[in-house]
C-alpha cells in the first residue's frame, strides 16, 4: 500500500491500520480492476469506496438501498471533510438544485442515490453530461434472482453502468452466498481473482436458540435483557407485534420503544436517534430498522421472532458486538412463526389470471410497437404487487417480449423565478426563438405553466429532448423552478414474443418455482436452527467460509444444548359459518368494483390477513373477517376455502 493512501488513512479517517479486506479491494479499485467486496455486517466496506474516492478523479457514485443507510454515511464523511451530497426525495427543489450544481462543478466527489434513481431522465441526463470514476453498489446481493433480497430495478445497473460508460464498479455486500457471489461477479464481468472476500466468524459473538412457547416469549424475553446489560434491539415480523412487546417490556420497566414502517418518518427519526444515543436502550422493531445504523456497542440482538432467511439472520445479528466486545445474539425459537414467514411468500406470487391481464394491457395498449407503463394503476388491476410486478416485467425483458427505450416524466411543470421578459432576454438568435415558442406553447395557469409538447412541435418542430434539456438549464441558472411527476416507462413490444399461447404459463410457473425457492430458505432456516453442529462454523459455511473453527465454543450447541423448535399449538378453526360469512363480506365489499379476479388465493389472502393491491384500494381490511385465519398455514386454509366451494 504506498505511502500517500496510508496517509489518507490516518489524516482524513483517523484509522491506523486496514482492517483485513479494504488495503486489496482500494489497491484494486486504484488499479482500474472492478471489484467484489464481501465483509460481514461492521467490517468496513464503506472505507473501501470513500478512501478510493478520494484518489480517483471524477465523481464515485453510490447506489444504496435506504436513505437512512445514505444519511448516516453522509453525515460521516462531512464530518472527515470529504464533499459528499445525495439527490433524494427528502430534499427540497433549492437543496436539489444547489446538489446539481455542486456535482456538475466537480466540487462534490462521492454523489448517492437509490437505484430507482436511474429511472429519473433528469438525473440520467445530468450523469451523462459528467465524468464519472466509479459506481459503487452497496448491499449488491439485490441484484441476484437467488439472494434474500432480490430487487429487480437492480438487474439494470449493468446496463446502465454502460450506458453513461461509467469505467469503473465496486459490488459490496455482508450476505452472498457462493452462487450469489458468482451471480453478482458474473452481471459486472469481475474476474474472480477481483473478489475479495474475508471471513464471517465473530469471535465476539455468542451465538443461541432457546426453544420458547410463544405464549412464554415476553417473560422469557424479559429475563434476558434483565440478564444482560446495555443496548438491544429485538426483532420481530409484524408491525402490530413490535408495538405489543414494547409495551410489555414497559410493564415490566424496561426503557423500550416500538419501531416499524407504520409509524410517521419524524418519529422514526426521533426513536433511531434516541436509541443511537441511549436514551432509549430498547428498540423492538420489525427489518425496517437496522440497515444504516452503525451503533457499535449494541450488546444483544433477541429474535422474538423467527428471522426471514439464513441471510437476514446473520444482518441483524450482525449489529451486535461491533466494538469487539463480547454480545449476545439469542433466538426464540417456536413454530408459531413459521406461517407468517410463508405467508408473506405465498402473498408475493402472482396468480395466472392477473399475468394474463398485464400481457393482455400490453398487447391493447401498444402503438406503433411501443407500450407506456404508469406502475400503480396496473398493480392494482391485475392484482400483482408492486415488487412481483417488477419482477415480471423483468421476465419478460429477459425473455425478449418488451424491451425497456426510456423514462420520462408525463408531466413537468415551470415557474418562472424573474419575468419570462428577463428570461428571454438573456438568449439571442435561434435560442431565444425556441425559448420564446416553448413559452408560447405552454398551458399556463396562475403560477405554473405545463409545456404543451405536441403543440410544440407543430409550431416549431422541436422535440421532447430538448426542452427538457432547457428547462433542466433554465432550473440550473436558478431563472425558473422547475417540477417533474408521473414517471413513465417506455417499452419496445416484440409482437411475435408476446404472441406465444404458453408465456403467461411460463412467467407464472418461474413465479412457482421463486415460492418454492424461498420456502425451502425457511427450510435452511429451521434446520440451521435446530442445528446438532457448532452454529458458528455452520452459519459461516453456509456463505462460503470454511475457516471458521469447527467448535467456537461461543454457541448454544458447543455449550450442549441444541434444540427442537418449541411446537405451539394451532388455534381451533372458526366454525365453517363464520368463514362463509367473512368471504361473502369480501364479495359484497369488492362486488363491480375491481378488474381483478376474486379467485380461490384471494379468498385464502382476506383469511390469513395478507394483503393485496386490490384489497388497499377498497379498504378490505377494514372488514372484520380480515385476517381471521392468520395463524392457519396457508395451504391449510386454501384447502378449508375449496371445500367450502369458493
């Protein structure tokens, strides 16, 4: 590592040495080699894009997953010295365009954003217009179909690291396994000596299973944060259940707060930096929190419920211990958990009817080979969440039936800062025509005026690209302000693809087999669990890492006591009167109102109290017979309904 990267180290971060991992991955990246970083949850992989960064001449452009996640990294490196800004929906239309500036100036090096981003033609445009070293990935895994986390707008960072001929990639994450990582490599051909990737085991971490009733999880619960001191977080799976434990943990004295997407973002805000300062020691919380905090002496993580996957159990204990002191990573383990966790799996599939309806949307809808998508209003039609809806147009992308042109906002908006006069004048020749046909073509109101492109380009021939581009300067120059919504997607339409009698039968049964995929996860899950071999070394196997040591002497199992997961026993099954009652309900309640089909899985949907784009329009879970089944397994209530006849 020479000399003047080692005194980056030391003078703008204040660390004395590398950890393991970070000197190879910056010498790579310094060396123009795109890279693959796997360090577990706390080992530094940030370090490796920021110090980088800072030795590589153009803009370094991050890709992260949360806001949360991008204000906590901003926050470190104003407080290094390093210019770092993010473009995102929390900032206002003078903090938006003070970033621009400051990015198209070169004074910012290191520019976050959310990978939805990309869909933005302004901010596509803008990339365009600069120098750009490197793009950085962070939590990568969501752009493999086989890792926990699968975001499909992800699978088009490629294509777009292409498209702005951005030279250089830095891939991170804490959680691959060894085909997600050759999955990952693979998408950004990064050879494989490229990958640097350290071990998983904590020394510092003890890691247990306690087989637990749920009807004793809370004094259970209880017992441990009385036994161990300082900051715990504890997960749960629903919303309703992290504010139930808090408050118990309240009765029994404890400083706790509820923490999930339910609540208002000021609140969440307020708790996180409450917990971050101790104040508030305990935070029961659903997934939404952790990503983004970097509390390095959280002492316990307690899963009240069971995790989601191998891969989200080893996040979040990841959050523990990462001052390297001893902490504490217990789970409760029971059956009850189990069907919620598959539930939610059986709630993503799409069902062949509602597949049917977006190729039949898009075969209508088409014109001159091309179809335009508005996401929200056919999530709701065919009654396919927004995710699996992605998923699908994924699909059918890699199957060659549409083929992604563009994004473009709908509907763009102005007003003017000094009088249109002064605008104007500021322009001569042919500018101050165009300028003066692209005012004159607008619709304008009170305040705003909307440009009338059709119109436009009668009067003057001009298309759509160009005012865009002069009304994006016009908003750079500070003369106007400038206002985008109803982001559009553009699609090119492969008649003959989209004409095949088996495609929906064959996206539907890549959606069976995803289900099957993730309920076999929840199988790895429980046999993990309930382990008879070091947890450790096991958990440490399963991602790749087979120098862990084979007996920790830190775990549940090397101490003796491996388990069976706690049986809960199931509620008694409404009376099929009560059943009938509650799915006539649902038929009165969405009766001509919805596009979608009321099928045999929505039945089983409104029982076990997964929710549907269908059912949030109408307020279906409002009605009292929601959810009525929600501790059922869901094939066991699917049988129950087809029995009943519907």
């Amino acid at each position: 590592m020479n000399t003047l990267i080692q005194q980056t180290l030391a003078n703008t971060f204040g660390f004395n040495d590398f950890r393991e991992g970070q000197a190879q991955t910056i010498n790579q990246l310094l060396n123009s080699d795109s890279s693959l970083a796997i360090f577990p949850t706390g080992s530094g992989k940030s370090l490796c894009y920021q110090l980088a960064a800072l030795h590589l001449p153009h803009l370094t452009l991050v890709v992260s997953p949360l806001l949360a996640l991008m204000k906590d990294q901003l926050e470190f490196l104003h407080s290094k010295g390093v210019k770092a800004a993010s473009i995102d929906s929390s900032l206002s239309a003078q903090e938006h365009q003070d970033v621009v500036k400051a990015v198209k100036s070169g004074s910012i090096k290191i520019l976050m954003v959310s990978v939805e981003r990309f869909k933005n033609e302004r901010f596509r445009q803008l990339i365009a217009s600069i120098s750009v070293s490197m793009l950085v990935i962070d939590e990568a895994h969501c752009i493999s179909e086989w890792g926990h986390n699968f975001r499909p707008d992800y699978l088009k960072l490629p294509y777009y690291q292409q498209l702005l001929n951005i030279p250089l990639v830095l891939l991170l994450t804490a959680t691959a396994t060894p085909k997600v990582k050759q999955d990952m490599a693979r998408k950004f051909a990064i050879n494989d000596k490229h990958i640097v990737q350290t071990g998983f085991y904590r020394a510092n971490l003890t890691l247990a299973m306690c087989a637990v009733a749920q009807t004793n999880k809370t004094q259970v619960l209880a017992d441990i944060l009385s036994q161990y001191s300082g900051s715990a977080i504890v997960y749960v799976t629903l919303q309703q259940t992290a504010q139930n434990v808090a408050d118990e943990l309240i009765k029994y004295g404890f400083k706790a707060q509820a923490y999930h997407a339910g609540l208002e973002g000021e609140l969440r805000t307020d708790i996180q930096n409450k917990f971050m300062t101790g104040q508030v020691p305990i935070i029961v919380a659903t997934i939404a929190f952790g990503m983004g905090i970097d509390k390095n002496n959280v002492r316990t993580v307690v899963h009240y419920d069971l995790p989601k996957s191998i891969e989200n159990y080893s996040q979040e204990i990841g959050r523990a211990g990462r001052d390297g002191l001893v902490s504490h990573c217990i789970t409760l383990a029971s059956t009850a958990g189990l069907n919620t966790l598959e539930n939610f799996i059986y709630g993503d599939t799409p069902e062949l009817s509602g597949i049917e309806y977006v190729l039949h949307s898009i075969n209508a809808e088409q014109q001159n080979q091309q179809w335009q998508l508005q996401g929200l209003s056919l999530s709701t039609e065919s009654n396919i969440r927004q995710l699996p809806l992605k998923t699908l147009l994924v699909q059918l992308e890699l199957l060659n039936v549409v083929k992604p042109k563009f994004t473009y906002f709908a509907d763009f908006k102005y007003k003017f800062n000094v009088s249109e006069e002064d605008v104007i004048e500021r322009f001569t020749g042919e500018r101050q025509a165009f300028l003066k046909a692209v005012f004159a073509t607008s619709n304008k109101k009170k305040v705003w005026a909307e440009p009338d492109f059709d119109r436009l380009m009668q009067y003057y021939q001009s298309d759509r690209a160009r005012v865009v581009i002069a009304l994006e300067y016009l908003s750079d120059q500070g003369l106007i302000t400038l206002e985008a919504k109803k982001s559009t997607e553009v699609f090119e339409v492969n008649a003959l693809a989209l004409a095949n009698n088996n495609l929906a039968q064959q996206l539907f049964s890549y959606f069976k087999d995803k289900e099957q995929s993730e309920i076999l996860r929840i199988h790895q899950l429980i046999n993990f669990l309930q382990s008879s071999t070091c947890l450790t070394y096991g958990l440490a196997k399963y991602f790749g890492d087979e120098g862990a040591p084979k007996q920790c002497g830190h775990c549940s199992v090397c101490d003796g006591r491996p388990i069976s997961l706690a049986v809960d026993e199931l509620p008694s099954w409404p009376s099929d009167e009560v059943i009938t009652n509650a799915l006539e309900q649902l038929k009165q309640q969405l009766a001509g109102k919805t596009k979608a089909k009321l099928t045999s899985v929505n039945y089983c949907r409104f029982l076990t109290g997964i929710t549907a784009p269908m059912f949030a329009r109408h307020k279906v879970q409002q009605l009292s017979g929601f959810a009525l089944c929600e501790k059922m397994p869901f094939q066991q209530v699917y049988e129950k309904i087809a029995k009943l006849g519907y």
